[in-house]
C-alpha cells in the first residue's frame, strides 16, 4: 500500500504540520517591543537638546548641533522601522504557517 505521510496522518485525524512555531510568535513579540523601544529613544534623543548644557553640545553653533541631534534620532527611528518590519514578517509567517495548518487538516479523507 503507497499511501503519503499526510494521507496516514489524515486517516489519524491528526495534520502533518505541526501548529504555528512558537518561536515565530515569539520573535515577533520581542521585536515588536524592540520597535516600541528603538522609536521612544530615536524621539528622546532627537528632541533632547539643551543649548545652556555643555553636555549635549557637540559643536560650536546651536544650529548645526540640532541637525546633528536630529538626524541621530532619525537613524534610531530608521532602526525602529526595520525592526517593525522584521517583526510583521515574522508574524506573517506564523499566521501562513498556522493557515497552511489548518487548510491541510480540512482535507477530506483519501478514498482507498
């Protein structure tokens, strides 16, 4: 008897494919507050600057010390977006996968 690992799994009532990987579901969590975090501290560092502090200055003039400050934070919210990305994908995948999960255990059972 030639029958596929699915059409025995089937016949069990059980899919062949185990449900969504946790570890997806997981990673896209993480990321996500990743993303919350990265966007807080690229809007802190962006708008923190205080011209009486020598502590923030980084040259001599207010004007160019702003468009540095600013563009470092804008790097820290591009961070955050690739995170963001990362982490929609991530979950996308989990979703597909637990899709293709559930697609596979509807099949109807194979005539013998």
């Amino acid at each position: 008897m030639n029958t596929t690992p699915i059409e025995v799994n089937v016949e069990r009532g059980k899919p062949d494919t185990p449900n969504a990987p946790a570890e997806l579901i997981i990673l896209s969590v993480i990321l996500a507050f990743l993303t919350a975090g990265l966007a807080w501290y690229g809007l802190k560092v962006a708008y923190t600057y205080n011209s009486f502090d020598d502590n923030t200055k980084i040259v001599g003039g207010d004007a160019y010390n702003y468009i540095i400050i600013g563009l470092r934070g804008c790097a820290w919210l591009l961070t955050a977006v690739a995170s963001a990305i990362f982490s929609a994908m991530f979950g996308l995948m989990a979703y597909l996968r637990h899709l293709a999960n559930t697609l596979s255990s509807d099949s109807p059972k194979p005539i013998e």
